[in-house]
C-alpha cells in the first residue's frame, strides 16, 4: 500500500476487529486525518526529559513518534488502524528515523510492564472496561522513574453522549487515571491550558488541553 487509502492485508494485529475497521475507514476517508505536526502539549512536556524509550499510544500518522525519534528517543508506536500505521511508517522513511510499530489495542498489545521511561497518550480513544484495563495498561508500562503523559481536550467528559454516536462515558479521561494515582506516583502537571492548536486536522476546533504528567518513584 502506497497512497493510504485501503486498509492493509490481514497481518498480526492484536484487538477488536471492530475496532481497527472503524478506525482504518476514519483514515481511508481522507488522505490527511491530522496536521502532520506534534502535539504542542507532548512538546512543552518533554522538553526537560532526557531521550529514552518511549511507547506513544496511538500514534495516528505518526507525527509525534518521528518528532520523538528525531529528538532521540526510542520509540515505540501503537495504533489499532493499520491504516494509519502505513502512514506513520511512511513518514518515519522519509524522515530518515527508525520507529517500532506496534498493530495492537493498548490492552491487547500486552507489553513488557515497566519497560518505557516515557508514556504518552495524546487525546487517546481508549474505550473503559468495568475493571480499568486501559488506564491500568497505561500506569504498568511506565518504568520507575519514569513519566506518565496523558493529553485530552477539555472539556468533553462531561459532554452528553449523542444520539446514536459518541458518547463519553465510554471513554478513559485523565481524572480516571488521576484516581487510580497511589503513592507509587508523583502527579507533576495536573491542570488545564489553552492548546497549541496546529492548523488543519481533526479537532482542530478544540481550544483547551487537560494535561497529566505523573512520575512513577517506584
């Protein structure tokens, strides 16, 4: 596949097959889902961390995992759409960097616990389970001493579901994560600010970030 516009041929990928459609059909749809750019939050957080192993969960086309590996860091890319991992691929080639990819859900991935010094979700759709299996997969890969990033729009949470579509409670939101916190955990940002919003993409609309940054001390 070379202009991303059809799903991939069956590979390993690890999830919800409803899942992965649903979201290979959003890229297929446009040649372009989002700007290309990084995310201004994921930028300003890490701009004090040493370069590491990082997990970016969801990684979309893949514009924060190549900002990532251009800035030194290892990294490893998640994402359910093979659709939109070609894509990351493709434009990890032509930055000249190297990006490890990951066809999985983040609860279905079942990676190494306690193996990335960085783990950024950013406006992540991770879809709740009775028993927080998402926000619970998101604390176990952070290595001790290392950072949980997790960005969403502001917001939204509270929103009510609409008719016969989105509706937020069936999603992880930062405060979720924020309540499962312990004293394993140092919350470093907890806050919400105005967005680096880039120009074109989806949700682009979007004006606030909630921003949780928590250091695992153990």
């Amino acid at each position: 596949m070379t202009d991303g516009t059809v799903p991939p041929p069956p590979d390993t990928y690890l999830g919800d097959p409803a899942v992965r459609a649903e979201w290979d059909g959003r890229y297929a749809d446009r040649e372009n889902l989002w700007s290309g750019r990084p995310n201004g939050a994921l930028v300003a957080e890490v701009a004090d961390l040493p370069a590491g192993r990082v997990l970016d969960v969801g990684c979309g086309e893949g514009a924060d995992a190549v900002w990532l590996a251009r800035a030194g860091w290892d990294v490893t890319a998640l994402e359910v759409s093979g659709v939109a991992l070609e894509r990351a691929a493709g434009h990890a080639r032509d930055a000249g960097v190297t990006v490890h990819r990951v066809h999985a859900g983040l609860v279905e991935a079942d990676l190494p616990a306690a193996s990335f010094d960085l783990v950024s979700a950013q406006y992540p759709a991770l879809l709740r389970t009775p028993g927080g299996a998402a926000e619970r997969a998101l604390l176990t890969a952070v290595a001790p001493g290392g950072v949980l990033l997790v960005v969403h729009h502001a917001g939204v949470e509270d929103h009510r579901p609409a008719e016969g579509g989105f509706d937020p409670a069936d999603y992880v939101w930062p405060s979720m994560i924020t309540a499962l916190l312990d004293d394993d955990w140092h919350v470093e940002v907890d806050e919400q600010r105005p967005r680096v919003v880039p120009e074109g993409g989806a949700g682009a609309h979007h004006a606030e970030d909630l921003v949780l940054r928590a250091r695992r001390l153990r």
